[in-house]
C-alpha cells in the first residue's frame, strides 16, 4: 500500500483511500455513530454512499445488532409497504404466510435505505410516522408493531429540490436529514484515485504494477461514474493485461481518446510557448533570421518553417503575429 493510504473495513466492504477529504468524512461518521440522528448521505452514484453508511454502524452502539440494506429502485411498486412494513398471512393475493418487513429485521439495529428519493409516495407517509416515534400495522394487520431502529439513507438526487417540486415530502426530508453527510466525486479527490486503482487490481492479480503512463492517463480521466467505474475498468485491465504491469493499451479504448487528447493539449501549449519564443527572439534580432536561429539553436531552413507554421509576418527591424 502506498505511503499514506490507508484501508478500512466496514460490514465487508473495504474503503481505501489517501485523501484527506474521505479520512475526514470517515470522522464525521464515526462523530454521527454516537448519537441516533437520522442521516442522510448525498453524492454521485458509485462515489461509496454505502461504505459510509456502514461505517456509521460500525461505529454506533448497535454494532452488534442487525444491519440490514436495501435500494428503494429495487422494490416493486406494489410491494413496497408490504417489504418495508410486512404483512400478514391473506393480506393480498399470493401473502401465504406472515412476512416480518425490513424495519422488524432492523429492530435494535441499522436499516439503510439506498436511493430514498425514489421511494412510492405512500410508503414515505408511513416511513414519516416511524421516524416519529409511532407504531405501525404490517398490512393486513390488527396488532401494532413498535421497533427502535438507525435509520441511514442516500441519495444521488437533489432531495431538496425534488421537495421543493413536490416529488417528495418536504416533511420528511427534513426528518431524514437531521444529518447531511456529502461523498464527494472521485475527480474532486484525485489523490485516491492510484491506491484504489492498485487495489482493485490486487484482487484480481496480486503483484501486477500499473505503468506510469497508464497512471497518469488514469489520474487525467474525469471518472462519471466514479469508484464504481473505476473498479469495473481496472478488474477488466488486471484480467487481459499481459505482462508484469498495466499500460494504456490494456485500458478500455476511451482512456485511448483521452491520451491522445492529452497529448493535443500538450503539443498546442507547447506550440504556443515555441511560437511566443521564436516571436522574442526575432524581435530582439531585428528580424535578422540567421542571429535568431542561431540564438534558438536551430537551422535557419528550421526557424523559415516555423515562421511559416506559426503565421509570423518578419520584415526588417520588426516581427509581427499574424
């Protein structure tokens, strides 16, 4: 592991960075451990929502109680309450038996709800209920269920926005946000981008390097997906690279376009500083071409080129940018 990098594990999912905006992000989460304020993490989608979610578990009281996960996207419209809330036995069509809901299975412990903004409408009237403190009927049934449960959510929407527009409750968001926790994107923490690069490789080929150039081509790339795509592309590189270490060729052909237009970007600053120089030195002459080449340490047949390539009008006495 790199100087400076450090790794952490929570629930399973390991966290591995060097950035001091994660290890002070991880603070807060382990500050918010303490207490049972609700927590609502915000970022991209594949930034590590979860890992932080995880964490604050760790870290809470009830670390030895139940966690239990689940994305709102990944719930059918019509079972949501009966998932989130459960149901008794004939509750509707196809309800065979009693089916305790996830706040039961998180009784005592943490329940993270991944995606809330994408939450049915109904289920957020009831979920607003809970967090306040009052019992609930599984569906279908006639006796009260209490629970005492951590609730943590994310989201990779603009929650407040989505009230303010009515596509989710005002009331509720305030609820679930009595703490806001941001995982910033993988391009705003650039310094983690190699020692999550090595270790996703490590799990696939212990002891494969990755090349320089690969590294600053990696270090160049924007990251839209973030940690995410960042694991997919370096799983698919560790798998087909040949060798002891990983090069550009061995990245998806994107990473080939964002060379290359690296490169255009270098040549063109370093065309202009060329030009500006030839421009000075030629000013300083009197636009005497064989005193300038030789003050450039080129050929004169070199400097009429790049006068020409650089559009430069020289008359005696004077050289102008055309």
């Amino acid at each position: 592991m790199n100087v400076g990098c450090d790794k952490r594990e929570y629930l399973g999912l390991e966290v591995v960075f060097a950035s001091e905006r994660i290890r002070g992000l991880l603070r807060q989460a382990e500050q918010v451990a303490a207490t049972n304020a609700a927590v609502l993490i915000t970022g991209e989608s594949g930034t590590g929502k979860e890992v932080i979610a995880r964490a604050i578990h760790h870290h809470s009281a009830r670390r030895s109680k139940s966690w239990v996960d689940i994305n709102c996207t990944a719930l059918p419209e019509n079972l949501v309450e009966s998932e989130l809330f459960g149901h008794e036995r004939g509750a509707f069509s196809g309800a065979d038996s009693t089916k305790a809901g996830l706040f039961e299975m998180a009784n005592d412990g943490t329940l993270f709800l991944d995606e809330i903004g994408d939450l049915d409408p109904r289920a957020q009237v009831k979920l607003l209920r809970i967090l306040d403190g009052a019992p609930y009927y599984r569906l279908g049934g006639v006796k009260k269920v209490h629970v005492d449960v951590r609730l943590v959510t994310a989201t990779n929407q603009d929650l407040k926005s989505a009230a303010e527009h009515g596509r989710f409750r005002f009331d509720l968001y305030h609820r679930l946000s009595q703490v806001r926790l941001f995982v910033p994107p993988l391009r705003e923490r650039a310094e983690d981008i190699i020692p999550l690069a090595e270790h996703f490789i490590q799990t696939q080929r212990p002891g494969l390097r990755i090349s320089q150039e690969a590294m600053n081509t990696l270090q160049a790339h924007p990251w839209p997906g973030n940690v995410r795509e960042l694991r997919n592309v370096m799983i698919r590189a560790a798998v087909f690279a040949q060798g002891a270490e990983i090069k550009i060729k061995d990245l998806p052909e994107e990473f080939h376009q964002d060379t290359y237009a690296s490169s255009l970007a270098n040549l063109s600053v370093l065309g202009e500083a060329e030009r500006d120089a030839i421009a000075h030195v030629l000013e300083q002459t009197d636009g005497h071409q064989v005193r300038a080449a030789q003050t450039l340490g080129i050929s004169r047949r070199t400097l009429q080129r790049r006068i020409k390539s650089y559009g430069l009008r020289v008359e005696r006495g004077v050289s102008v940018r055309v």
